[in-house]
C-alpha cells in the first residue's frame, strides 16, 4: 500500500490541501499517519475525494456526502437519496430552462420596449408565480 502526503495528493487531484485538511476535519476522509508534519493518506483517498468532488457538483452538503461513506470508508450510497437529487436537479434545471428563455426573448424581442411586449409580460407574471408557488409549472418557452 503506498502512502501519499497531502501535497501529493494535492497535486494529481488538483484539490487544494485545505480542502483536504477540511475534508478530514469534517470526517469525510482518514489520514493513516504522518511523514513530518505532512498527513499521508492511502490510495482510497482518490477515490473519496471523486466521490465528494461529485457529490459537491451535484449540489450534496458535506454532511451529506459524509453519509455516503461506510465506516470502512468506501461509498455505500443511498439509490433513494440518490434519486431525490436527481429530481431535485430536474427541478433546478426546468428552472433554469425557463430564466434563460426568457433572457433570450428579451434579448431578441423586436418590441420598442419590453414592457410593450405581451409575451415579456406572461413570463412575468408566470415567473412572479412560480416563485410565490414553487409547484407552479414552467410555461412552454417563447418562441421568436
């Protein structure tokens, strides 16, 4: 088993040793020794800092992804935690959808003012809406 200090480990994830630090503080990783004052972490490590760089893109907490490690610190993730996530990021996405159709309406509408635009002022209002209540649905996107 070949041990990496954390600058090492630093270097091939691209992961910055405080990060790291903070990952072990938090419980998210295990240090097995020390060379000086550097800490040395075995090869698994790559594969927790894969999995809670993922995790982070993904949108889970510390604390979650934490839970997704077994005590012997392999994954052992939840499919029901995993499938709440992903539509969670669907929401997000249809979301997102419809900011940037908007965006672009405004941005090619020929109206003199966006105001003078009725379809400007339907995203408006269904926009207002879909804050005020989040299981309003996304209305179709505008169309040029």
């Amino acid at each position: 088993m070949k041990l990496q200090d954390i600058s090492e480990i630093s270097k091939v994830t691209g992961i910055a040793s405080s990060a790291i630090r903070h990952y072990e503080e938090k419980g998210l990783l295990v240090s097995v020794g020390r060379r000086g004052l550097r800490r040395l972490f075995g090869p698994e490590v790559l594969d927790q800092l894969a999995l809670i760089t993922l995790g982070r893109a993904a949108g889970f907490s510390l604390d979650e992804i934490k839970e997704m490690f077994g005590a012997d610190g392999r994954p052992a993730l939840s499919r029901a935690k995993l499938h709440d996530k992903a539509r969670e990021l669907d929401h997000q996405i249809e979301r997102l959808s419809g900011l940037r159709d908007m965006i672009r309406h405004v941005a090619e509408c020929p109206a003199p003012s966006h105001m003078e635009c009725q379809r400007f002022q339907k995203l408006l209002r269904v926009s207002t809406k879909a804050r005020q209540n989040p299981s309003v649905k996304r209305q179709p996107s505008p169309t040029k």
